[in-house]
C-alpha cells in the first residue's frame, strides 16, 4: 500500500532545528515513512489512497508509556473517589478481584479505543493483578491488542507480598515467586518481538516495592536482561511509599531500585515524583526513563514530578494516562495538555513550552519504551500518524497550530494511521463496533457492583 497525506495545516517535525512544515505531506508505504516535504514537492502517484490534510494538524502518533486497562471498569467508584493512593488501592483491590476474562477483555478494549480516538498509536499496560476469577488477564489484553489494530508493549505484573507478609494487597490477590516467574518466561517466549516495526513487545513489571519481595525484583531483572526485555514498576509515587521502602528495606527507594539491579536504561518508571536532585542525577546518568502521569498524580494528590529537571539531567521522559480509576479517564491528549500545565505551576511558563510537551507524548514516549521506529514524522520510521482537524469549536480563532492542540484541548483524533493502516476516519473507529462494546463494557462494570 502507497498512501500520501497531502496540504496538511502542518506537519510537526519538532526536531530541534525544524519545529513544523506548514502546508506539508507525508508519504509511506507498507507501513513505512517514505517521504515527508513541503508543499509542490509531492512525489508522483500513482497512490492507493490520498488524504486531503487540510486544515488539520499532522503529528507523530502520541505514546502512551503506563496505563492499567482493567480500571476503566471502576472509574469514579465509590469509597474511592476522595481517597489517596494506598486506601484508593485497599479499596479496589477486592473489587477488581472479581473482574472476570471478559471482564478483561472488554476494559482493554475500551481503553484502547479512548487511547486511539485521542490520537494514541502506541500503549504499553500494567497488569499486576491475577485473580482466581480470571488466570490470564494479559494474554486476554493481548487478543484485545490484536483485534483494534493498536501496537502494544504488554507489562508482566506481578504482586506477591500481601497482608500477612507486611504488603499491602490481600492473599487472594498475589502469586507466589515460582509462578511469576515461569509465567513471565512464557509470556516473553510467546509474544515478544523484538523486530522494527513490532506490534507486540513484552515487559516484566513487578507491581511496586509495597507488593513484592526483594528476591522476586532481583530474579526479574535477571530474567529481563537474559531475555533482553524492557522492566517496568511503579517508584517515588507518594510519601508513604518512600516511608515505607525506609522502614522496610532500610533505604529510600531510589537506593532499593539500584540495590535491586534496576537503576538501567533497561527500566522505565510509573511517576517518580518524590526524587531528589542527586537521584535525579543517577536515574539521568543510568538512562532510566520515567512515565510521567500528571492527571493521576493530581488525583490521587501524589505531588509534582520534577519533569523538567528529569529531562535536563538526561532521562528518558514520556507520559501516562495511567489506570482510568485514578485519572480517570484514558484520553493522552488530555494528558498532554495537564502535563503542560501542571508542569508550570512549578516551573513557570518560560521554562517549559508546548512543543516540550509534545516532544515527550511522542518521541519521549517511545524512546521510555525503547522504540527507536516510531514517534517521529521521519523517513524510515513506521507510519504511526495522527491528523487532528482544527473545524471543532474549541480550535476556532488559534493562531499557532501545533499551540493549539496542546492548549486548545483535549483533541479528538479525525484520522489515525497505524503501522500505515487507517484505523480512525472522520473520527470514527473502523476496527471495533464502539457502541457495542460500549455496552458489554458497561455491562462488565455493572457486574461488579457498587456499594
């Protein structure tokens, strides 16, 4: 397939000496950049398809570097709307616990369908949880993947310390270290592939330093560095968590990671909000990416990542909706827009601009996620393309662009391109029937029950 994406409002390049090519085209086949260039400079058909670009915004597809796609089943739950991270988790753990595999199934649909009708291409998923009301949720997430068209890096999580071990999930909830393990070498020998242009990658993802031992995220490392496979946990999430790594281990969590044999470039972390300077420097000069969730963080009143300080110090930055009960929602361009914002209430305006922004929903997101095929608008690079129309309401009257779709926000998506495939149109997805699952989503949560 040969497709060109023609007259485009701009196209953004957000290279450090080419921020935008006004009127620009992008052009691809089989899933592949080809050619990108100003406008009269259009290579010569024929072509399979054409798009008519204009008037919209043409951007690398957003990343999404953590997310939990179960929660999206028990958004704004009550007895945990008003409650901060450790009750918000005492409270739901019983109720996700009884999330069944279509349960699953359905949730990881929805969320990636919000993902992509924001204009997300690529989603990593932190499923830590196994139940006996479902075995093999991440396999359940995987099919999901398959099925909407989007690319997927897939967490092995795990939790195995609980209650009566000194963590803070219930029995019924955790796993023993043998098991995980095994599983997580099952998982990377069925479904990672490490090839350019992979659809599906695995990680291994031990939950956080509340929910698993010591020994388990020594053996996990070691596994993720023979199978060279990406790691990924929750770190300097709150004051409670650095509080308890201090009375538990003895060391605050930075220290316990590096301990641990995971203070990497082969790591990426949930939120790292609580770090100071000298530990922003280590996670900078190990190449140890952060997935920063501000809309999480406000919610749950985590704190203020120190995002610009992370960036300077060289540490691979990207962003995270995060799970959509504590968000809650699964947009990332609403994400990009409160990264922005939160962003400046501590560093002020002249510190940090839109086009950072969208460098880190872009190109930090896939560099975090190891991905050096995506997140630019290059040739060479996958056809991971985003088109955001600037007809709404909510665009009338922005002078600058690429501005606008970081202030302006949240975006819908009007046209998506996945690995070069449509996947989007006029804002519609063509992969799943919405209102359908809509309704088997809706459905799931009602299952569930409130109290």
């Amino acid at each position: 397939m040969r497709t060109l994406i023609h007259d485009a409002e701009t196209v953004a390049i957000l290279d450090e000496s080419v921020r935008e090519i006004r009127g620009g085209f992008v052009a691809f086949r089989d899933g592949v950049i080809t050619e990108v260039g100003e406008p009269g400079a259009e290579p010569e058909g024929p072509f399979d398809e054409t798009v008519d670009a204009s008037g919209m915004v043409l951007l690398p597809g957003l990343v999404n570097t953590h997310h939990h796609f179960s929660h999206t089943l028990t958004r704004a739950w009550p007895g945990a709307a008003d409650a901060e991270l450790f009750d918000w988790l005492k409270t739901l753990y019983p109720v996700w616990e009884r999330i069944d595999r279509e349960g699953v199934h359905t949730a990881a649909l929805t969320a990636m369908a919000e993902l992509m009708l924001s204009g997300c291409t690529l989603t990593s998923d932190h499923h830590y949880l196994f139940s006996a009301a479902c075995t093999d949720p991440i396999d359940a997430a995987i099919e999901a993947a398959g099925e909407i068209g989007i690319r997927f890096h897939a967490g092995r999580g795990s939790m195995c310390l609980s209650e009566k071990d000194g963590g803070l999930p219930p029995d019924t909830v955790v796993q023993d270290e043998k098991t995980i393990l095994d599983d997580s070498v099952r998982m990377v020998e069925k479904y990672h592939d490490p090839s350019a242009g992979s659809m599906l990658r695995v990680a291994l993802a031990p939950c956080s330093p509340f929910s698993v031992t010591e020994s388990l995220m020594i053996e996990t490392a070691r596994l993720a560095e023979s199978y060279d496979v990406k790691l990924h946990t929750h770190l300097a999430e709150t004051v409670d968590e650095e509080e308890y790594c201090i009375e538990k281990f003895g060391v605050r969590p930075l220290d316990y990671l590096e301990r641990t044999g995971w203070l990497t470039g082969r790591t990426w972390l949930a939120h790292g909000i609580h770090f100071d300077r000298g530990e922003i420097a280590r996670l900078g000069g190990a190449r140890c990416g952060i997935a920063h969730c501000p809309q999480s963080n406000m919610r749950l009143a985590s704190g203020i990542a120190a995002t610009v300080d992370l960036h300077a110090a060289g540490v691979p930055l990207g962003l995270g909706v995060d799970g959509s009960a504590s968000n809650d929602g699964s947009s990332l361009s609403a994400e990009v827009r409160q990264a922005l914002l939160l962003g400046r209430i501590r560093y002020g305006a002249a510190r940090l601009g839109t086009d950072e922004v969208l460098r880190w929903a872009t190109r930090g997101g896939a560099e975090v996620l190891g991905r050096d095929d995506t997140g630019r608008i290059a040739p060479g690079r996958r056809a991971d393309i985003a088109l955001f129309s600037l007809d709404d309401i909510a665009f009338s009257g922005a002078g600058d662009p690429l501005a606008a779709i970081v202030l302006c926000g949240p975006a819908r998506v009007h046209t998506l391109f996945i690995e070069g495939r449509c996947v989007v149109r006029s804002g519609r997805l063509l992969t799943v029937d919405l209102p359908r699952l809509l309704e088997r989503h809706r459905a799931a949560s009602r299952r569930l029950g409130r109290t």
